[in-house]
C-alpha cells in the first residue's frame, strides 16, 4: 500500500488563476466592483471601460507574482506585545 506525507503548508503556495490567494481575492473585488459599476450606470464606454481594467488588473497581479521582493517588507527583528500610547501611569 503506498504511503503519502502529510503536506501541511498547502496555503502557502495555493493558485487560482494563476493568482494566489490574495490576488484572487484583489481581482474578485475588481470584479464585483466593476459588474455594480455596470448595473447601476449602464453605459457601453463604461462596458469597455472596465473590462479593460479587470485585464489589466489580472495581468499586473501576475507580474507582480513573478516578482516576490516587490512585495516583501523585510525580515522582522522582534514582535511585541507592548501597547504604544502616551499614557504614562504604568511603567
């Protein structure tokens, strides 16, 4: 009987479309958006309009994948738990 490893960072490298998880979730937004903007204002330049937005969306969100250190932040040196505030009664 064959015997398979339990893959537990599946999320971390989950595709739809090409797109990971955050960048489907960005381009469903810019969808929705886009098909209210039609409902509610129909017009065929705004038909044209946002179609070519949605395209060029998804073809920026793919770039932007291919290029990982755009949207890293560094590597974090220490988190806390301290609470930032200008209260000065307990030290």
């Amino acid at each position: 009987m064959k015997r398979f490893k339990i893959y537990r960072s599946i999320r971390e490298q989950a595709v739809i479309f090409g797109l990971s998880v955050n960048g489907f979730a960005v381009q469903m937004i810019a969808v929705i958006g886009g098909l209210l903007m039609i409902i509610f204002s129909f017009s065929l330049f705004l038909i044209f309009l946002v179609l070519s937005a949605n395209i060029g969306l998804y073809l920026f969100l793919l770039r932007f994948k291919k290029i990982p250190e755009l949207a890293s932040t560094g590597k974090l040196e220490m988190i806390s738990n301290k609470e930032i505030g200008f209260s000065s009664y307990e030290n």
